[in-house]
C-alpha cells in the first residue's frame, strides 16, 4: 500500500492539486496539515511523518512545495517518501522545474500524471520514458484525433520500447566519483568517502545487449588475473535492467539498457583517500571592529590532472560589512544573502596551493542571538580522473541485426558533500 | 468561496460549450471544457454544466475526456441522477478500439463514488479483466476492489475473487501485482489475499519483472507464506538474496523484513541477514532524500538494540552535517550514543561536545543529554566534559548539564563525588523549572558533599514567592527535609520558614499538602522522618530508570519496515492509543497491519443479522435499561451461576469492536479490559421484556485459547437462557471472525 490521497501545497499550505485515490481519508484532513507542521516546527520536534487523529502524513518539500501522502494504515514509510520523490523527478522531466508556477502552467498535465502515477492509492507506471510516450506536453497544444497506445506494456522487457529506432548506434558511460569529506574544526579527517556512479546515455536501435567489462577486483580474483590493477567495490547497486544472477555467478554485469539516459550502477569505497583539495583556514573575529580570514587551498592530486571550476564558500558573520579581498589566483565575491564568500578558481593544477585573504568590518553594536559555525564548503570537478582507479575494460553491445555501436567512455571526479569545520 | 460573477462566467460557459462551432474545432472545444475545470478548481459551482459536460466528454479527444472525467468524478456524488448520463458514454467509451480509452473510461467508471453505480460496473469489469491491452487490464483489476469498496456490505463475488487469482498468473508485471493489491482489499474480512505454496513460488519467479513498487509490495506479501521444509525457506532466502542489496531503500527494507520474519527460528541468519544490509543501511542513511535518511536512521536505531556495535566501526557516518534538519541530528546523536565503545568512545564523546554549543538550543540539550547517556557506561570521562561545560555559564546548557547530573547520580552512585564537586555556583544560571527541579534534588539528596548547600537552598526559600513552577516548590520541600536530616543546624530555621510558607500562604492544594505531610512526619520525631525518608532507595539495577537489556531481533521483526517503527514506540503508542487495537501485532504474520476502524469492521450485512435476532424466539430485550457498576457487582454475587460455556476464539480482542457489536443487540458492557490484557475480561448485563436479567463474565486467559462465558440469570428461564446464549454466540461468532 502506499497512500490515500496525494495533495501538493504551497508554502502557505493551501492545496493547489489533490487527488483522492482510495477516499478512505477526507480531503479535509489536509487542513490540520499545516498548522501541525508550524506546531512541531516551534516546539523543535518536525519530522517527516505527522500525525493527526488516524491520519498520518509523510511528507516532503521541494522548491516552494510541500508534497503530502495521507495514508491511515501503519504502512511502508520508506515506500511512500521513495514514490514521493518519484512523482518529483517525473514532474521535473516535464517541466524542467518543478514549483508552483509550474504546477499552475501544466494543471491538467499534472493531474494526467497524476492519474497514471498512481490508481487506488498504488503506485502504477512511475517510469518518465513511458510515461512520455503516451502523456506529452505537445499533447495539450497538438491535435491528436487517435491516442497512442502504451506499447511497453504488452514488452517482455518493462523499461524499454520495441522499435526504437537510431541512425548512429552510440552509448556514451559517464563514469563519475563524488568525494564526500568532512574535517573538523581541528584538522583531523572525520569522514572520507567516494560513491561512485556509472551513468549511460543510450542511442542504439532495437533490443541490444550490453556487457560491461570492470576491473573489478573480485573479478579479477576470480579469473586469475591478480596481478593487473584493479579495484575493489563496495555496496554495489544496480539498475533494474542488470541481470542480479549473473553478477552474482561470475560478475558479469549484462543488461538490456532502457533508452537515453539512466544511471547502471552505483558502489561505494570506504578506503580512506588523502582529501583532493585540502583547506586550512585562519578565521579572527575582532568583536565590533572586524573579521580577518586567510584561507589557503592544496590540490593534493597528481600534477597531470586539473581540478575545474573549483569554489571554496567561506562563510561570514551575517553582520559584516565592507568586503575586501586579496587572491593569489581566481577572484573572490561576497553573498550577503547567504553570509558567504566564494573563491572561484576556474582551473587548478594538482600539486599547487593558493591564498585568499578577506577582510570585513564588524558593526560596534553586537547583535542579540547567537550565529552557528558553518563549514567551508568546496565544490570542484577534476575530469579524466577516478580516485579509485576504476577502468572500463569494454563493452561489448550485441544486436540481433549486428550493427556496429560505438561506445565511449568519460571519467570525472567531482565533489559531493565536502565540508571543513570551523572553529 | 463565492465566485465572483459566477452566474455571468456559466451562462458564457454553457453558450461556449453548446456552440456548434466550438464543438467542431477540438481545440476550442477542449479550451472550453478547460476553463470549465479551472472554475471548478477555483471552487465556482459549476454543476449546472453537468448535461453539457458529458456531451463533451463524447468526443474524441482523449485529453478532453480526461477533462471532463475529472468534472465527473467531483460532481457525481452531488448529482447521482445527472452522472448516470455520464455513466452510458464511459461504459460505452469502455468498448473503445484504443486500449488508452478504455482504460481511462474503465478508471473513471470505477472512480465515480455514488451510490447505485455497481450494477453498471459489473459487466464492463469483466470484459476488462479479459481485454488484450494490459493497460486496460490493470485498470480493470483495481477496479474490482474499488467495486467491493461501493458495495460495502454485500457477498463477495466469487468467481471474480477466482477470476483475480487466475491473472496473478498474466503475463504484465503491474496486472500481477495489482492483482494482489485487489485480491487484498476485497478479502479483507477474511484475512486477504492466500499466499499459499504455488503462488508464493509464481510470485518468487517473477520478483526481477517487477517495478520497485512492485517488489517492496511482493516482499510484503511473502511475509504470510510460511515455508514448508527448511530446505525451503533457505532456497528462498537464496532466491531473493539479491534484493537485501537493492538500489531502492524500500526494497531494500521490505526484504530484509522478509528475511527476518523467516528466519524467526534462526537467530544466526537473522543476525547474518542484519551484517548483509549494514551497507544497505548505511548509504540510506547518507542519502540525499533526507526523508529516507531519517527513515534508515530510526531502522539502524531498532537494529543497534538488539545487536549493541553492530555499527560501531561505522560510527563517523552518524557524526552530523551542518546543514541536516533537526530530526535527522537527533536521530543520529541517538544512535552514537547507542554504538559508543571502547575504541570509539573518545571521538564519539569529542564530536558530541561539539553539538553541546550548537546555537539550537534543543540541539545542545539533545547532545547534552546523549554525553549523560554514555557517561553510564564511560563515567570518568563523560563527568568531566559536563564539568567543563558548565564553565560556559550558559543557561540551556548548566540546565541540562545538572539534569543529566541527576540522573547520573541515581544510576552510578560512584561519580557522585564528582558531580558534587561540581554544582558549586551552579544555580545562578539555571531559569527554568526541570533544572532547578534536578539542581534542588542533587543538592537535598548529597547536600551533605556540597559545602555550601544550605545557602543555596536559602535563596530558594527566600524566593519561594515569587517561584512559578509548584513541581520546584515540592522538590525544594523534599530536600530541604532531606538536608535537614544531614545537616540540622544550618537548615533548621529556614526549613520552618518554608514549611510556614507553604502551609500558611501557598495557593497550590499539591504543594500546600505536601507541607502539611512533612511538617506532620516531623512531629513524629526525627527518627521517624529518617526512617521514611532515608530508608533504602530503588535499586537501580532493577532497571526501574533504563532498560538496557537486549531485545531479541524477534520482537521488533514484525515492526520493521512500518510507521510504528519510524514513530518509535512510545510516540506510535501514543499515537494509536484511541484506535483500535491493530490485530497485527499479537498475532503470526498471517493479518496485514493495518488500522480498521471499528464500524468497519462490523459490516452492514452482520449488523442486520445481530438485530434479527433478539426478535426471533421469546426473548426481546430492552435497550434502555442501564445498570451501574455497584449494582452489577451486588445482583452478580447474590445470584447463582445459570450456565457455563466456552466459545472457540482466536487472536487478540478487539474491545470496542465487541462493544460496538454488542451495543447493537442491546446487551450493556458493564467493564471491559483494554486491548491486549491478559486475563481479558469483560462484565455484561441485559435485561428482558419481562424483566429478567441476564448477567454474563467474559473470560480469555491467553490469546488463541478459548473465551469462557458465564451467564447468571434473575429468573430461572431456561428457554430465555437458550436464546440469550445464541445471541451471545452470534455476536462473539462475528466479532472473533473480524479478529483473526
């Protein structure tokens, strides 16, 4: 089971759309939602899932939205937060952004969607590809005297279209990395994590199959092969299009790709890595006079590769005034509105340290309540680099009219949830 | 909300729709019948465009349908007679040669909540169960449960309950699992949909067919099969391996659940199954949907319960971020409170300090709190860091540095040294009432290590004015006594001081009797006062204040993966605390959890054969008669057993649903056990048209045992008697065919 009814609120709480799948839960209830959501938000004890009489409300928030599934049943909490943001990102598909302008815009997209996503309160066709084939935004402006028929209903295959059909047979992987980092406020590395994701994007006509080729460790085990480099995965999820049984008899990771874009696997490393861009970082607040901050940046990766659009957000009393900065290389600017500085580096060489220096003036009259100590967070991208070494050996695609698909590979690291402490 | 001009915009709407010109551009049609919807969603009465709609809904734009179908669906219940127009172009619409129309027709058919609508249905559903599109084929199947949900009351089909067994075998993932979604509804009363060994096989096979949806919901259907042989169980454990390592946490949820319940009777596997979704877990709980985080979060929290360090090399995962919500860093400061050892002690206690001044005041109290938590188990250490904190002179934090002190003390009386050493100018800054409440009962209760005690407590006594809270008045009562004890000569005089206060001036009926019993026990002289106050306290090895004894896997199994486990236990508690009992909880997986209300659960159909009853035979019994408790009890023990049986019952007992059921046939409930108690009892009486009173003592010493039912009768009727007791049987007949 998932949920009696689904509602999107605006800020204020007010239902923009509902839809009221099982009519088991009033379409009232929804008043009380957001009065209990203020409530608790005072009393410092919101949490996702709320609670009026038997109702209960598991809700999210995206953009200026709140999404709520009323639900009275001690049901799957993880399915309906799961499906919840499933009905974000098949909204985001069609309208680039999902708020509530876009809500209004494409009113009867939405409850088209609506329908489809969901009937008596579970789950139906959740899938944006198919979802598209047969609900298309074109559909309110063009003329359309026949409706098509959904065909990947009647497939073998759930996730992909007979008869899809390319000129250029091309698979490009993106093989992408996030460093997530925390440092405290003394130095010492708390958390060092790679995930790691290999996303496709899938021309190819027909019903292909691919084979992907790893160096993957235990593999490599498996075949003798030891000595080669390899890598270690941890955690690895895949697609639903990847044959479980197979990779679990001899690591064999072969599928049937749905078309365009969709991400095959995800793993994990849990070896501790020496952080890519180390920040030390000097911040001296003078009371009612001014704030003094130096902070200086290493790449700590090897001197061939080149870290990218690199943004270093130092954050400032949200009293400062009179900004005045001093860098070594890319150029700083202050964001009053988010109490930051941000360093942009455009291009940054491995091996190289750079200085910043920033100076604010402070009000005489100190403010009443007390501010927290953000981090300093960094944001970069470091492209034909993996830090775990990870390799596409081949991929092997094979279709019953044997053309010849290229693929083509990518490799890019890039930075996840990388914080530094401050003191 | 009145709509402005509304009668001017309908009559416009109404010309527009009608006009012959519009009505052959679609798109001017369909511009029409949009801004009809738009009205409506704006809350204008547009009902008086019902005939004009469904003319509408006849053309062939598939999205006008839609349109006008979603008018439908909002209007029908307001206008029965005018939605049967609708009904004949939907049932036609559901022989459409596009399979998208008919499955649209088919939904929305289904979807209109009015009465009357079932005897159209009917045919349309069946053509769809069998139609060759499965897009009309999933509709249809939905379509069948939402029928039964019309109907309320009446038989269960049969042969549509055979016909949605037989698709479970259909070839389409989502018809599979629609299948049993409906089968589940619509068996309800009987448990739901029977998993037995050729489906719980089917379903295994195609478990790599299925959507995310689809898998979670399968998993949880599995959870009523029960394997035959353990070769069994273990061949599917095999099988659905791969799901524990699922790429959605709902999966991944679901089969762990599953994998917990099988192996109920294998506590290695259990903890086998729990080591395989650690990674799982964990990468939940660094997810980006901070929802799921949370979820993942309370799960890791049930699981550290019963296997302590499951997590603890792990434990730089739960250290918080920034920019996390509340909810997600308590969580986590729980659950490294719950994974501290010995080798992550020091970083786990010097990453608390840092939340211990975080600007949420909550937030610091929380780390506070979770540092007094650890300190039960790494005293020495823990003691110090509050010690320090207090330093900080900040009133949240000395507040809840003394409170955690006080429980500290009671539960490891060796620091208590050290926690004395460090109350001394403590009370300046705590303001609210939990900390003086904890700082007045440290200082009565170990008065005797602090040096300067009675001086603080002086100032409470002089302020005891204009103190708000009574609960600090009486602990302040309390210790002082206690104080007095230790040290009589410094606390003499203010003791009677407050003791006059408090019996002469204060308005507060609690606070004032507790003067009035202290200043009575001290007249009974001081070796009686230490003898009743200072005699041994609770031993806090009975675990009177904490509860740190391992749960068995087995007795949260049945919770994981559901609301009641993300609310925790108390929370859920007081959530449910006025529903009904849930059924699920005693009993084998074999019910769903799921609430029911109670009218519910009595259907129409039963509630019409309870009240033919007392007509029948000679027994009529009166609905006005109401007896009091004292009056029961009084008749009960003078009168003499007239008939003793025992029903067959199976389950828990749902009290209300057997008031409810009861009060139906006019048979009073004159005490009744809550949900869930064992021995569950329950007094009854009712009363004749002649006057003669039936008296009756329901009797369940253990779930799934037999209920014993006692009856005493006023007057020796036995013919009355006959008929009573099958009323009676009637009732608890159809209340414990709910139960099970």
């Amino acid at each position: 089971m998932a949920a009696s009814a689904l509602f999107i609120l605006d800020l204020k709480g007010k239902p923009l759309i509902s839809r009221n799948y099982k009519g088991d839960v009033g379409l009232g209830e929804i008043e009380h939602f957001m009065g209990l959501l203020l409530q608790r938000e005072e009393e410092g004890t919101l949490a996702p899932l709320l609670t009026h009489g038997k109702v209960h409300f598991l809700w999210i928030k995206h953009a200026n939205l709140y999404l709520v599934a009323t639900t009275k049943k001690n049901g799957n909490a993880s399915l309906v937060y799961s499906f919840l943001y499933k009905v974000v990102e098949v909204f985001c598909e069609y309208f680039k952004e999902l708020e509530e302008e876009s809500i209004r815009d494409n009113f009867v997209i939405v409850y088209e969607l609506l329908d489809e996503l969901m009937d008596f309160g579970f789950p139906q066709t959740t899938d944006s590809k198919i979802l598209q084939e047969y609900i298309t935004q074109e559909g309110n402006k063009l003329e359309t005297g026949k409706s098509r028929v959904p065909t990947t209903v009647t497939n073998a295959v759930s996730w992909r279209s007979e008869g899809i059909k390319y000129k250029k047979n091309e698979v490009f992987i993106d093989v992408i990395e996030s460093v997530n980092l925390l440092v405290s406020a003394n130095g010492s590395v708390l958390l060092s994590e790679v995930v790691g994701t290999i996303k496709l994007k899938v021309f190819l006509s027909g019903m292909p199959e691919l084979r992907l080729g790893l160096n993957d460790r235990v593999l490599f085990e498996l075949t003798g092969r030891g000595k080669n480099k390899s890598v270690e995965l941890e955690d690895v999820k895949f697609h639903q299009c990847v044959r479980l049984s197979r990779f679990d008899n001899d690591r064999t990771i072969s599928f049937i790709p749905p078309d365009g874009d969709f991400e095959l696997m995800s793993y994990r490393l849990n070896t501790q890595v020496k952080p890519l861009i180390w920040i030390e970082s000097v911040i001296e607040k003078f009371s009612h006079s001014r704030v003094e901050i130096m902070v200086k940046a290493k790449g700590q990766f090897k001197k061939q590769s080149v870290a990218n659009g690199v943004e270093i957000a130092v954050p400032v009393p949200s009293d400062a005034d009179s900004p005045k900065f001093k860098t070594s290389v890319g150029s700083a600017r202050y964001l009053p509105e988010r109490n930051l500085v941000i360093w942009t580096i455009k291009s940054f060489p491995g091996g190289k340290e750079h200085l910043m220096r920033a100076h604010f003036g402070l009000p005489s009259v100190e403010k009443e309540e007390e501010e927290g100590r953000p981090p300093i967070s960094v944001r970069f991208e470091i492209p034909y680099f993996t830090v775990s070494g990870i390799q596409v050996r081949y991929m092997k695609i094979i279709e019953k009219s044997g053309y010849q698909a290229l693929p083509w590979v990518r490799y890019i690291t890039q930075s996840g949830d990388y914080q530094l402490r401050t003191s | 909300m009145p709509y402005l001009g509304g009668e001017d915009a309908l009559r416009e709407l109404r010309r527009a729709l009608a006009n012959p010109h519009v009505q052959a551009d679609r798109l001017r049609y369909r511009a029409a019948v949009l801004r009809v919807i738009r009205h409506m969603a704006q809350g204008a009465d547009v009902s008086g465009l019902f005939p004009e709609m469904v003319k509408a809904s006849a053309a062939a734009d598939v999205v006008q349908k839609k349109l006008v179908s979603l008018y439908v669906r909002a209007q029908a219940p307001r206008q029965p007679q005018l939605a049967l127009l609708a009904v004949n172009t939907l049932r036609k619409d559901c022989a459409h040669p596009s399979p998208a129309v008919r499955g649209l027709a088919l939904r929305s058919l289904c979807g209109l909540r009015m009465p009357g609508i079932q005897e159209y249905l009917r045919q349309p559903l069946l053509s769809g169960l069998r139609d060759k599109a499965s897009y009309v084929r999933r509709a249809a199947v939905l379509g069948c449960a939402k029928l039964l949900k019309l109907q309320g009351d009446s038989e269960v089909d049969g042969a549509l309950v055979n016909e949605l067994y037989s698709l479970l075998r259909d070839q389409d993932p989502i018809v599979v699992v629609n299948c049993l979604r409906a089968l589940e509804e619509i068996l309800k009363k009987e448990g739901g949909v029977v998993i037995n060994k050729p489906i719980a096989h089917h379903l295994l096979n195609r478990m790599a067919d299925l959507d995310q949806w689809g898998q979670s919901e399968v998993l949880t259907f599995l959870l009523r099969y029960r394997p035959r042989s353990e070769e069994e169980l273990f061949d599917i454990l095999n099988l659905l391996d791969g799901y524990l390592k699922s790429s959605s946490p709902s999966v991944v949820m679901a089969a762990t659940k599953l994998f917990l319940m099988l192996a109920r009777e294998y506590p290695h596997v259990q903890t086998d199954v729990l080591v395989r979704v650690k990674g799982p877990l964990l990468s939940a709980c660094t997810s980006e949907s901070r929802e799921l985080c949370f979820t993942a979060l309370c799960h890791v929290r049930q699981i550290l319960g019963s296997l302590p360090g499951h997590f603890s090399s792990h434990y730089k995962k739960f250290f918080c971020s920034y920019s996390e919500p509340h909810y997600i860093k308590c969580q986590k400061m729980e659950v490294l409170c719950e994974l501290v050892n010995d080798e992550n002690v020091q970083q786990v206690l010097e990453e608390l300090k840092g939340y211990c001044t975080d600007v949420s005041v909550e937030l610091a109290q929380g780390a506070i709190f979770a540092i007094g938590n650890i300190a039960r188990t790494y005293t020495e250490q823990c003691v110090g860091i509050l010690t320090e904190l207090l330093g900080l002179q900040q009133e949240h934090i000395t507040s809840a540095v003394v409170q955690a002190f006080r429980d500290l003390v009671w539960l490891c009386p060796q620091c208590t040294d050290a926690v004395c050493r460090a109350l001394p100018s403590c009370e300046d800054a705590i303001q609210d009432s939990e900390g003086k409440q904890a700082l007045i009962w440290l200082l009565g209760t170990h008065g005797e290590k602090v040096p300067n005690a009675p001086y603080v407590l002086e100032d409470f006594v002089e302020n005891v004015k204009s103190e708000m809270f009574p609960a600090v008045k009486m602990e302040l009562l309390t210790a002082l006594v206690r104080l007095f004890l230790s040290r009589p000569a410094e606390c003499q005089d203010m003791l009677g001081r407050l003791l006059y206060y408090c019996i002469e001036e204060e308005m507060d009926m609690a606070v004032r009797d507790r003067g009035l019993f202290y200043y009575r026990l001290l007249q009974s002289g001081v070796e009686e006062v230490k003898r009743v106050l200072c005699s041994p306290k609770s031993d806090p090895s009975l675990g009177l204040l904490e509860d740190q004894t391992e749960r068995p896997v087995n007795t949260w199994a049945s919770e994981f993966n559901t609301l009641a486990l993300v609310y925790g236990r108390e929370r859920w508690a007081l959530v449910t605390a006025y529903q009904p009992a849930e059924p699920s909880y005693a009993c084998s997986p074999c019910t769903d959890s799921r609430s029911r209300d109670t009218e519910s659960l009595i259907s129409e159909e039963s509630k019409e054969i309870l009240k033919a009853h007392p007509d029948t035979g000679n027994l009529t019994l009166i609905s006005d008669v109401y007896l009091t408790a004292e009056e029961f009890e009084k008749t009960w023990l003078s009168l003499e057993m007239s008939c003793h049986l025992s029903l067959p019952w199976c389950g828990t007992v749902q009290p209300d649903a057997i008031q409810t059921a009861l009060h139906v046939v006019h048979i009073q409930t004159i005490a009744m056990s809550k949900a869930g108690v064992q021995p569950w009892k329950a007094y009854l009486s009712a009363q004749d048209d002649t006057g003669c009173l039936f008296l009756t003592e329901l009797l369940l010493e253990a779930a799934d045992s037999e209920m014993q039912v006692s009856v005493k009768q006023s007057e020796a009727k036995p013919e009355a008697l006959q008929t009573f007791l099958s009323v009676l049987r009637t009732v608890m007949g159809a209340v414990a065919g709910l139960g099970s």
